[in-house]
C-alpha cells in the first residue's frame, strides 16, 4: 500500500472540486496566461531582429507557466502530462544559465537532466504517493498517441538546449519548430478526445509561432 500525501479530508476536497472544477482550472488558465505571454514576447522579438530568437523573458514566463501547469495536470489527474511540464521547466532554467554564465565546461548531459525531470514527474505516481483523483484514464491507444506527442514537444526543447550548449547562447534551430508542429499536432488531438479546454487552448496558441518563426527562418536564411 502506497504512503499518502495528502490527508484524507484534503482528498475528499480535491475530489469535490474536480467536479466544480472552477479552482482546478485556476492554475491552468493562468499558466496558458504565460505560455500566450511567451509566444507574443517571443514573437515580437522574433519580429524586430527579424530571424527567430529567444529574449530573456520568454524563459521566465516559461518557468511559470510549466510550473502552474503541472499542478494543474496534477489535480487534472492527466499523468500523461506531468512529465512534459516538469523536464521542459529543468531545460528552461539551464536555457537561464546558460544566458547569464554562458556554456560550462562539464555541463550536465541532456539525457542525465531528462532523466532526472521523468523521475520527478512520475514517481510519486510509481509510488501511489498521488492519485487520479477518481478521473477515467484515457484509452491505452490516446495514451501511447500522448506519450508520443509528449516525446516530441519535450524533444524539441532537447534539439534546442543541445544547440543551446554548442553555440553559448540560447537559440531555436529550424527542427525546433517542426517538432513544436508535430507534437502540438498530436497534443491537441489527445486534449480533445479528453475535453480539456485549458489543453485545448494552449496547444492551438502553439500552432501560431512555429509557421511564422519557419518563415522567418527562411528570409534570414536567403538574407545571408
């Protein structure tokens, strides 16, 4: 048997709101506030050096949003997400560093740092220390479709920090932006088939940036 965080009554109160759901969605909306605030601080930045690039700001915003949102696939009871917001919140923190000390000499690996986010993420679930909540889990087909969508949109901030680490500086190569399609893709249809507007919003944000960073892309490309 599994050791408790949470106390009973807690439990039964989670349970109550998830019906309600009006608190639950709270750190979810707010955390898509961020994503959205990225996506336009990124954007704009994008737009006045006119090839895509990452301000400071945009890994700040980041590192609030992957926060708010993995409380909210905590009590969402969406497994299947917590990794995803928890190894990409390590990736924006080394993006930070890197920022501000620039590249280390022994640096922690990229396999070792998603590593260590997967193991976060899922072993208070391995460990029946949190639960679902009472909420249906999705079928063994949309949750593999999930995993995958997941191995992408976490794979694409790997591409970026792996190049992140090579240059010195934190940049978005071409693949990140056709992994951000991709993943996105297969996110969103997963958030519908759940329901989940607070999902549903942000992975249709998603689609924005990565079309018009690949145009810019290719301008500055031609340019130089």
């Amino acid at each position: 048997m599994g050791v408790e965080i949470l106390p009973a009554s807690l439990e039964a109160a989670v349970g109550a709101g998830l019906h309600a759901e009006a608190w639950v969605k709270l750190p979810g909306w707010l955390g898509q506030g961020f994503f959205a605030a990225r996506v336009i601080a990124q954007w704009l930045a994008s737009e006045r050096a006119r090839r895509p690039v990452a301000p400071r700001v945009f890994w700040y915003l980041s590192c609030a949003g992957a926060v708010l949102l993995t409380a909210y696939s905590v009590l969402r009871g969406e497994v299947v997400m917590v990794p995803g917001y928890v190894v990409t919140l390590l990736i924006y923190l080394r993006n930070l560093r890197i920022e501000s000390r620039g590249v280390e000499r022994q640096g922690l690996s990229p396999f070792y740092l998603v590593l260590l986010g997967i193991v976060i993420a899922t072993g208070p679930y391995a460990f029946d220390l949190i639960g679902t909540h009472g909420r249906e889990t999705a079928s063994w087909s949309w949750l593999a479709l999930a995993i995958l969508g997941q191995a992408m949109w976490v794979g694409r901030f790997v591409v970026q920090w792996s190049h992140a680490e090579r240059h010195g500086k934190s940049e978005f190569p071409t693949a990140f932006w056709w992994l951000t399609i991709a993943g996105c893709s297969l996110l969103l249809a997963y958030s519908l088939h759940r329901g989940d507007h607070v999902f549903i919003f942000g992975f249709l944000l998603s689609w924005f940036t990565p079309v018009r960073n690949l145009m810019l892309h290719h301008k500055h490309a031609n340019a130089t």
